[in-house]
C-alpha cells in the first residue's frame, strides 16, 4: 500500500505538467462569450418576467371584454324581445263586436 | 456509468489512517472556502444581480475549468465549449449556490458532469476519436519542457489506456491533484469507488510505467 501511494506521489509529481494551459486567445474566448451569454439571458429573463406579467393581464383584459360584449349583445337581445312580443301583443290583442250582423273590430 | 462493484469501505485501513486522510482532504476543502474575500463578495454581489462581478470568477477558475474539462473529453474545442457552458450553468443557477461556500468545488462539479454527458453522447453515437494507440493531438504537448516531454508524454499514454472512469478519475487525482472526497463530489461516485478506480488505475500504471518509478532510477 505504501509502495504502491509512493508511487502515485512520484506519478503525481510528474503528471501536474500535464495540465492543459489554455492559451491567452481560448481564455479571452471563453470569458467573452460567457459575457455575452450571460447578458443574452438577462434580456431573456426581463421579456420573460414582462411576458409572466402580461399574459395574465392580457388574458383577463379579453375575457372582461367578452363578458361585457356578450352582456350588452344578451341586453340589447332581451330588450329588443321583450318590445316586440308587447307589440305583438298589443297588434294582435283586437276586440270584435258584432251588432246587428256587423263585426267592428276594436284595437 | 462503472461497473466496478462499490467497496464503500475500502478505505479505511487497519489504524484508521484512511480516515484520517479523508478528514484532512475535507477539512482542506472546507477551508479553501472562505479565503478568498473578494471570491465572497463577487458572488454575493452576483447573487443580487450584478453579472459584470462574475467576471471575477471566470477569470480565476478559468485554467482550471478549462483543465479539466480537457482532461475529460480529450480536445480543445470541446473543452472550451465546456467550460463556457459551465460558467453559464453556474451563472444561472447562483441562486441555488450557498453563500459562503467555495465556487471552485461547485463549478469543478459542473464542468466534469458535463464532460461526463459528452463522454456518454460519445459513446451512444459512437463517435470516440481517442484510441490507447492515438491520442488526441492538442496544442498542450509543445509547452511542455523538452526535459520532461518524453516522461509527461509516457504518463499520458499510460492514463489514457485505461478504462474510461478508471481514466477520468486517475487524471483528477494525478495531474489535477483532486482528494478522494473531491473527486467524489465531483464525479457524483461514492469515495469506495473513486478509491477503487484508483486503485485498479494505479496497478495498471504501474505495470506501464514500471521502468519510471517502479525501479531506483527515478
């Protein structure tokens, strides 16, 4: 055990060389794009944060909208049943009298 | 991801020195954690949305992520696709990051399960360049010290033959000089089976690399 852990300190010691050095051009690379990936996702992340924001206000927007619109269609609807069945009514609701063989009609 | 069965207690010998040796390897680990002030404020200050503070720690696990990010996948490219990944991953999840802890363990930790995952998507579409007979040809080779080149070159076939975690993790402990409990934590394997790849790696190396330190010529 203490030969073979020797042996690893002495293969340890020879191996540190064999860490990759990146060169000046790959580390400038890499912190770059990290930057700018980093900075792409803060955008993201604010048009995501407005989009959770707005999709739901949005949303209620459009369903108070067509509830109102739906109302006033059902209001007007009603409102436009009910005056013509009390003209119906009324058109229709005649009084005949018969006298003496005639018939008068009263409205 | 192994196939070695797992000998969660392997390490600890006899008198307990193993033990001991993990504690030491822990307490070194926690220990690096608060050192670094500056490393402190630039994640706190990260943390409330200062993203120009992570600059700081970029630039200082920057060689090393690269590192081992390398050591995994074996190319240069790869490696630098890595590590920015990893800067990115780590970035986005600070939030989730302890404060107080140390980046360094963290962003290790990232990089090498990446390199796992490519490792893995490697494997699945059959696309591993690396062959025992032909190691990737990388840039690093030429800064090495003409002295030494040969010997560094020699250690490096030798890693390279072995079987893949054996591989991996034989390459964090020696040229990245990890612990046993780092790299643990950084594989996501127990410490039984970072020992044991260890283990199997070093007889392994040391039947290659015999005529090196085997013998009294070194």
């Amino acid at each position: 055990m203490t030969d073979n852990d020797n042996f690893l300190d002495r293969l340890r010691a020879d191996a540190r060389q064999l860490r990759f050095e990146p060169d000046e051009m790959m580390s400038t690379r890499i912190a770059a794009r990290v930057r700018e990936r980093i900075a792409a996702d803060s955008q993201t992340g604010i048009a995501q944060m407005l989009a959770r924001w707005f999709r739901p206000v949005m949303v209620s927007l459009a369903t108070l909208a067509l509830v109102a619109t739906l109302g006033i269609q059902w209001a007007e609807q009603s409102h436009d049943a009910s005056a013509a069945s009390l003209d119906s009514m009324t058109s229709t609701q005649s009084v005949d009298i018969s006298v003496g063989g005639d018939t008068f009609s009263v409205e | 991801m192994s196939t070695l069965p797992m000998f969660e207690g392997a390490g600890a010998g006899p008198l307990g020195f193993d033990r001991l040796v993990f504690g030491v390897e822990k307490a070194r680990t926690r220990s690096a954690a608060n050192e670094d002030p500056i490393e402190a404020r630039a994640i706190a200050a990260v943390k409330t949305g200062d993203a120009a503070a992570y600059d700081y720690l970029v630039s200082k696990y920057m060689k090393r992520v690269v590192s081992i990010a390398w050591g995994v996948v074996r190319n240069a490219a790869d490696a630098e696709d890595l590590a920015q990944e990893a800067f990115v991953k780590a970035f986005e999840s600070i939030g989730r990051f302890k404060t107080g802890e140390p980046f360094g363990p963290w962003i290790y930790r990232i990089v090498t399960n990446l390199g796992l995952d490519v490792m893995k998507h490697r494997k699945r579409f059959r696309h591993e360049e690396i062959t025992d007979s032909a190691p990737a040809a990388r840039g690093d080779r030429a800064d090495l010290p003409a002295i030494s080149n040969e010997l560094a070159e020699r250690i490096d076939r030798g890693i390279e033959s072995l079987p893949e975690m054996q591989r991996i993790v034989a390459r964090l402990y020696l040229v990245e000089e990890f612990g046993h409990a780092e790299i643990a934590k950084m594989t996501g394997l127990s410490e039984g089976t970072v020992r044991s790849h260890l283990s199997l790696a070093r007889g392994k190396l040391k039947e290659k690399l015999a005529d090196l330190h085997g013998g009294s010529n070194d």
